[in-house]
C-alpha cells in the first residue's frame, strides 16, 4: 500500500515538475522506456551498481522485490552492491507500454531474473515493473520503480 502510494505521489509530481517545461512527444517517451530498460540490463549484466545507480534521478525511489524502498542515489548503490553479490543474474525487461506524463512518462514491462536459492541452485522469478522516468538536464532517468513478481507456488 504504501509502495502504490509513493509510485501515485510520483506520477503526481512527474506530471506538475514539467509545467515549464516542453512535455516529450509520445514516441519520445516510448524510446526513453526502451532505452532505460536496455541500460537497466546491460548494467545489471556487468554488475556495474554505480551504473545502475545513475539509471535514478538524484531521489529515485526502488522499491525492492522484498517490498523495501531504496531512495537516492547512494542508497540505490548499496542496494545493488548487495543484490549482485548475492549471484542474482541474467535480469531481462520487456516495455509492454509507455506513455508521456508531464517532462516524462510511465512505463509498464515484464522482466525476469535468475535469483539463487540457498543451496547453490537458481530459480527464476518474473512479474511486471511499474516504471515512472523524468528527462533532467542531463537525460532520462527513473524517478521510481516497483516490480511486482508473480507468486511462488
């Protein structure tokens, strides 16, 4: 609940920060989904948590799998210092749909990702991202992320 509240508050904001701002066309927003969801694997890939980290605006806001939120930059590192040192691999992410919100958009995607298990195994979880990105200065960046994974049977 509180996860939905915070991804709400964020749209909110995306869509009154860009008020002065040019708002991005529809396709351009589509491409920046894309295209963060490529860097989001390739640097997930590499185990670059500094890169991944720099995927978030300045306050980005993850909330964990295990329903944590992770905000800023520096907190968003150790985040996933911790996740690739763990073993988790192979992560993949499909936009389903994109769409403009004030000076950026939201996004909706399937992913998958290979987690260890306790005994040196790895089982794949999947489940859909709820994404909300802005264009900054300095480009496209994630504002929040939540993933939602399908239940264990």
């Amino acid at each position: 609940m509180l996860a939905a509240l915070s991804i709400g508050n964020t749209l909110a904001c995306a869509a009154t920060s860009g008020a002065s701002q040019s708002q991005p066309s529809q396709q351009e927003a589509q491409s920046a989904a894309a295209k963060l969801g490529q860097l989001y694997d390739s640097n997930y890939a590499l185990k670059n948590a500094d890169a991944m980290a720099q995927l978030y605006s300045e306050d980005g806001t993850l909330v964990s799998p295990a329903g944590k939120l992770i905000k800023g930059r520096a907190a968003l590192k150790q985040y996933y210092e911790k996740r690739f040192a763990s073993g988790a691999k192979e992560h993949h992410i499909h936009v389903i749909d994109a769409n403009v919100q004030g000076n950026g958009g939201f996004s909706i995607a399937e992913f998958s990702v290979e987690v260890p298990k306790g005994d040196g195994t790895y089982r794949q979880e999947t489940g859909h991202i709820i994404a909300v990105y802005v264009k900054d200065s300095d480009g496209w960046h994630f504002r929040a992320v939540e993933p939602s994974v399908v239940a264990k049977d």
